[in-house]
C-alpha cells in the first residue's frame, strides 16, 4: 500500500494549557474546555480575550486556558463582563460558569446582562449539581433528583420545577444567540463547538449577547461511574432540556 | 494507516473513549499512571484497525489523545 506522511488530526488546542486538571474521571469541564480552545484558536482570539471565571469546579480555569482573566465568584461574572466589556471594547469578553454559579446567586446578573444586550458570550456547564462543594441542588436539579440538599428527591411542590436557562435567555431583547448542546457523544460536542463559535461571532461582529448551554456530567456527585453518568444526559437530561439554537438573530433581523 | 497516542499522565481511566470507538479497539490496560488511575490503551494486535476517525480524542475530558492519521495515496501522486 502507498502511503503519503502522517498528519496528525487531532491534538489538544494552542489556547488549553499543556497541564493535568484537578477534575474528576470522566468530569464534562475538561471537554468544555478543549472546546472554547479550538474556538479561541480558530477565531484568532487568544491573545485578545478576557476570560471571567466563575465559582465552582472551574474555578481554577484561568490555569487551563491560555488567556488573560478576571475572577468573580458566585454569578457576578455577567456583570464583570460588563464593566471589562465596556470599558475596554477593543478585547474579546466571556464568562464560563456553572449552573449554581449562573441560575441561582446569578440570576440577576445574566438575565440583565443578556437584557442589556452587552456584547460578552457566556458559556454555561449545566450538571445538575453544585459539583465542587458536594453536590447540593441546583436550581437546574431535575425533579426526583437525589442530592445532599434534596435527600428524597427533587420535589415540583417544594423546590418548584428545573430551570430552563436558554429558554429565558432566548427571550430577552438583548440576546443575540442562544442555545443548548450536550458533550455526551461526538456528534452533540461538535454541535456545542459550532455554537459556541456562533456566540463568539456575534460578539465580534457587536451583534449582541451570545449565550450556550452546555449539558455536563458530574460523575461524582451523581455517584455514577463516567460512562453511566454520560448516558444520563442522554435517558435524563436531553428529555427535559431540549437542544438547540433557540434564539439566533440572524434570522430575525437584528436585536429587538 | 492511522494511530493514537495516549498520553498516560494525563489519563484518568475514565473509559468514555472505549464508548465511542467505531472498531472498539480501545479497552483499559492493566498499568496505573502516576496519579493511580488505570489508562487506556489499543492493544499492538489491534493497532492496524484504527480509523483516524478521532471520535476517541472528541470525548476524552482530559485531552489525552493525540490522533495521526496516514492518508492513502490518491492515484497519479
Ligand atoms: C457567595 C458565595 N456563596 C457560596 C459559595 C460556595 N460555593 C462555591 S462553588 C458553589 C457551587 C458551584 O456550583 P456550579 O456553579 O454548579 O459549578 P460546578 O462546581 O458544578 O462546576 C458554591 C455554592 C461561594 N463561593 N460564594
Ligand atoms: S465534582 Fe463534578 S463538576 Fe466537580 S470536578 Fe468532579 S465531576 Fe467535575
Ligand atoms: S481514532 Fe477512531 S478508530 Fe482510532 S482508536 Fe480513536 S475512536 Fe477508535
Ligand atoms: S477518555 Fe481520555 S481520560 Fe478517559 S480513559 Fe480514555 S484516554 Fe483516558
């Protein structure tokens, strides 16, 4: 058989820094990460971005990505953004948070972030839990869930129902994309990589908020091993968080 | 013909690569890395039926896999 040179096709980003992850086994972060790298990488962004990190598992993303980053616990990153964003317009602005982070102590701030329509991307790890400190219910908890906070389940007449953030998000003003995807299989992880670039070229083009929901596992506080926690996104989670682009000005003409 | 390398200090032995092979070449090997998890590997008998399909590396949280691939020489090159 005739054989031209090897290439490599696939190897890990420029913009992910060549390091071990405190992660757990078969923890979603380490995919979300690889995936705003390729981004950052293929856009160009790396030497020109802020990044906002969150409270959390990931707190410790300014170790991972390659990129220049600000600090702002529990849900205040939307408005740090803000404040990055506007005074310095000329950088490339992103938050990355968890859903405790993003959906409870947070919610004032993303949802007036995207209402405002500042021109900053979120990307936002939906697992169910608060993964770093034990795995307490989360505003996105499916109903019936066990956590440590809700020992009998999740209960509709007590903690109300899951939080569907991207639908909210979607139905802001000044959201410019928004959507939902999973990394529990090739296929959904490659449509999490093309919204995400999505998002981040709204904000080049000064479109509008651009926000993407990323459905995660969380092996330990789920207590499952790795592959039974990712085949939960698919029996659990995907039926009651739909994926999808569910807001896309482009389609629609501009913001408003 | 294709290959992957798997960067054992960084594997944690999670096994979400072994789901997603198209040839289910890979399986976990019986050697513990550094950080006492055990890695994955595509046995040598197995070596030659990797696709380069990369569907390993996608799913890998850790980025542990590097995929290379050979392509087959088209006719007149
Ligand atoms: C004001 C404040 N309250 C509580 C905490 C404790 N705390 C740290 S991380 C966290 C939850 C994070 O959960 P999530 O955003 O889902 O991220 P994950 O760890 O699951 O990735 C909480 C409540 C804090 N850091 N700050
Ligand atoms: S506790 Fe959950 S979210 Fe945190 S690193 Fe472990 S698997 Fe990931
Ligand atoms: S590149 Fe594809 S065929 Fe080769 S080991 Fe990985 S998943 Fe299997
Ligand atoms: S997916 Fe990555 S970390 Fe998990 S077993 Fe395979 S190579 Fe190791």
């Amino acid at each position: 058989m005739t054989q031209s040179a090897e290439k490599i096709v696939f190897r890990k980003p420029e913009s992910v820094i060549d390091r071990a992850t405190h992660y757990c086994p078969g923890c979603h972060h380490g995919v979300a990460h690889r995936l705003v790298g390729e981004v950052l990488d293929e856009l160009g962004l790396a030497e020109n971005a802020i990044l906002i990190a969150s409270i959390g598992c990931s707190v410790f993303l300014y170790n991972y990505l390659n990129v220049d980053s600000v600090e702002a616990p529990h849900g205040r990153a939307p408005a740090v953004a803000t404040g990055v964003k506007r005074a310095r317009p000329d950088k490339f602005v992103f938050t990355y948070q968890g859903d405790g982070d993003l959906a409870s102590i947070g919610m004032a701030e993303i949802i007036h972030a995207a209402n405002r329509g500042e021109k900053v991307c979120v990307v936002f790890v939906n697992n169910t839990v608060y993964g770093m400190t034990g795995g307490q219910m989360a505003p996105t908890t499916l109903l019936g869930q066990v956590t440590t906070t809700s020992p009998a389940g999740r209960c509709m007449t007590h903690e109300g129902a899951p939080i569907k953030m991207t639908e909210i998000i979607a139905s802001l003003g000044g959201t410019a994309f928004a959507a939902r995807a999973a990394l529990n299989n090739v296929k959904n992880i490659k449509t999490a990589k093309k919204y995400i670039k999505k998002a981040f070229e709204f904000q080049l083009s000064n479109t509008g908020f651009g926000f993407v929901e990323l459905l995660s596992a969380c092996p330990t506080n789920w207590k499952m091993t790795p592959v039974k926690a990712n085949e939960r996104i698919e029996t659990e989670m995907i039926p009651y968080f739909p994926l999808g682009v569910f807001k896309d000005v482009s389609d629609e003409g501009g913001v408003c | 013909m294709s290959r992957i390398v798997v960067q054992e200090d960084r594997c944690k032995g999670c096994l979400l690569c072994t789901t997603v092979c198209p040839v289910g070449i890979i399986v976990q090997s019986d050697r513990f890395n550094v950080s006492g998890y055990k890695v994955a590997e595509v046995c040598e008998a197995d070596a030659d039926k990797c696709t380069g399909c990369a569907s390993c590396a996608q799913i890998c949280p850790d980025v542990a896999i590097t995929v290379y691939k050979t392509p087959k020489k088209k006719k007149g090159e």
